[in-house]
C-alpha cells in the first residue's frame, strides 16, 4: 500500500528539530495553552437575534501545545520595532505607527529619519495597546520577532509570512500566503487558537471536565461594560465614554477580568487580527477577533465564540495583535507538520 502524500510531508516537516535554542520571550508574558486535541467548540445559543448560533460550530480544537501572549502587543514594543528601522533613511520602509496607541514623534530627535518615544501626557501610554495595524504590519512584526529582531529591513519580509506573495489580484481577490511558514517562532494566531485561549475551559465550573465559555472572560453571561472599577469591559461603549477616549486605556486595566487560561484584555482594546482568510476561497479579508473599544453601537457582541468579524489585510483601523508562539523545547517542524496536516485535511473536506 502507498503512503499517502500528506503523511510523507509530515513525516518529512516533523523528522528534525530546528536549533538555536528556544524562542525569546521578548519581553512578552507567554501562556502556555495545553490540552491537545480539546474538543472543539459545539455551538451556542447567541446573545442577540439575528446571529447563527453555529457559524464557530467545530472549530477551536488544537492538536498542539503553543504559548499565546497574556496581553496585546503594547506601545513600548512597537515603539521598539518602528526605531530599530525609522531612524535610519530606508527607501519604501513598510511599516508605520499604529492609529491608536501611547507613542508619539520625538520632537527633539536631530535625525536621520524619525524616532518614536512614549507619550507622557496619556496615563499609562507605555501600556496602550498598539492598534491600527494592518494585518500586513502584523505580519512584519512576527517577522522580525521571529529573525531575532534583525536591524537588517529585509527581517520584515520573510521568515513566518512571506511579502512576496501579497498580491492583489484583478477581480480583488488576493494571493496572499494563508497560514504562517513550517518552523515560525512567533506567528498571527490561527482562529482555533485564539477560540481556544480565550474560550476553551479545560476544566469548566472546577468539575474536571472540559467545556466552552460563551464570552471570553470565563463566563456564559456578557461582560459587564463599563470603566475600571466599574464594568468587566469597555469593548461595548462608545470612543468617548466618562470623560476620556477608552481607546487609550492601557492594557491590563481589568486586572481580574481574565480567559480560563489567564489572557488579560480579550475584551475590548482591539480587535485582534487573526491569520484566518474570513471567507473559504477568498483571501480579501482577514478574520478579526474580539469586540473594541469605541464599537459605538451599544452592546455589540462579537466577544461571543460564535461570531467574528473580518477586514482588509492592508487596512488598519482598530486592530491590533497578540502574539502566538512556539512552545520551548517544541519542534518548530512538528508544529508546521501539524498545521499542514490539519490545513490539507480541510482542504479535502471542502
């Protein structure tokens, strides 16, 4: 009998273990997400009419461990990223300061190019959430995170998604590369593990038993909206609420308001780019996770598990990112084995 052609790859992506050690943490506080092969998520009732209380029906499960960072990426770290290529004068440089975030020009910089620093008059800026990235500036990030934070530009266009292949096709479809490279370090979460780090119980209500929470901070009830000290969430209230722009809230400000494995802020703040192509066949847009702060449109649910949202990938108006990565002492190979595994077998089902 042959072996089939998928399992030959895998074999082949999972043989070696990459070197150099284990992935930095960079400053960022990574959870680890346990649990292989969790079932997935079975479908809920939805908290409004006109949801489909399926549309997340059998996806969430993960076959793997991989670590996800507790928060979104912050001002300091972007502010980091931008400076180690704007100081310099490079023609065409890609990416850009966020819309929304704690950082500002240094009006005292003499040059060459531009340097960023954090903004004193925001309270908490080095802790803003930094969004209004495009997905295309989030995948430059990991890019770089996953070369070893290369001053050397071409970081920015290969090593988890490839730039070369973001084209814009006639009809406005893209070419864009689906899922990160076998062997990424650090990566975009895919939406089954974005579901599962801020859904999947593994052990729900302390009965041992494995279950899914309807909304994202451990509870099949809504968050409450409302500033800190007074709500679970500002992802439901408009841009200006209370006296202050709750876009520039700092992460971490619900400090008791956490997913069943400990992610902070998976309500409000922005709304988290993901790698999925949103509809199957089509890569115009990219899927989004998470109701954001600002939504104006009272009690706008897509923190629910059952909904999501989606945008242009070279767009950035309110997300953002949390970071995905691999697991130490895991097999960098494996992982993308299983990825493959798990893309192709979706594939064949469609």
């Amino acid at each position: 009998m042959k072996t089939p052609a998928i399992t030959l790859a895998v074999l082949a992506l999972a043989a070696p273990t990459l070197g150099g050690g284990p992935p930095p943490d960079y400053g960022f506080n990574f959870i680890t997400i346990g649990d292989p092969g969790n079932p997935a998520y079975p479908g809920s009732a939805p908290p409004l009419v006109g949801m489909s209380p399926t549309a997340r029906a059998g996806r969430g499960s993960v076959a793997y461990e991989y670590r996800i960072a507790e928060t979104e990426v912050t001002t300091t770290q972007w502010i980091e990223f931008l400076n180690t290529f704007t100081t310099r004068n490079i023609p065409g440089l890609p990416i850009r300061p966020p819309t929304f975030w704690g950082g500002r020009f240094d009006p005292n910089y003499p040059g060459p190019g531009r340097r960023y620093i954090v903004n004193d008059d925001l309270p908490g800026a080095e802790r803003i959430s930094a969004h209004g990235i495009s997905w295309y500036d989030a995948a430059r990030f990991v890019n770089w995170l996953h070369n070893g934070k290369s001053s050397d530009p071409a970081s920015l266009e290969s090593g988890v998604y490839d730039s070369s292949t973001w084209i814009l096709n006639k009809d406005f479809t893209r070419q864009d590369q689906l899922t990160r490279s076998p062997g990424a370090k650090y990566w975009i979460p895919s939406l089954d593990e974005w579901l599962k780090a801020a859904h999947y119980d593994p052990s729900k209500n302390g009965t041992g038993d494995p279950g899914w929470w309807r909304f994202s901070h451990t509870s099949d009830e809504p968050p409450v909206p409302g500033l800190p000290g007074a709500g679970q969430s500002a992802g439901p209230l408009p841009a200006f609420f209370g006296g202050m722009d709750v876009r520039y809230l700092p992460l971490g400000s619900y400090p008791d308001v956490r997913s069943p494995w400990g992610l902070l802020d998976t309500s409000g703040g922005a709304a988290e780019w993901t790698e999925e192509a949103f509809f199957p066949g089509q890569l115009s847009l990219r899927g989004v996770e998470e109701s954001w702060s600002g939504a104006g449109q009272g009690l706008y649910f897509i923190d629910w598990a059952g909904e999501g949202g989606a945008r242009f990938p070279n767009v950035g108006g309110n997300e953002g990112l949390r970071v995905a990565s691999l697991v130490p002492g895991a097999s960098t190979c494996m992982a993308g084995a299983i990825m493959c595994l798990r893309f192709c077998t979706r594939s064949r089902r469609r």
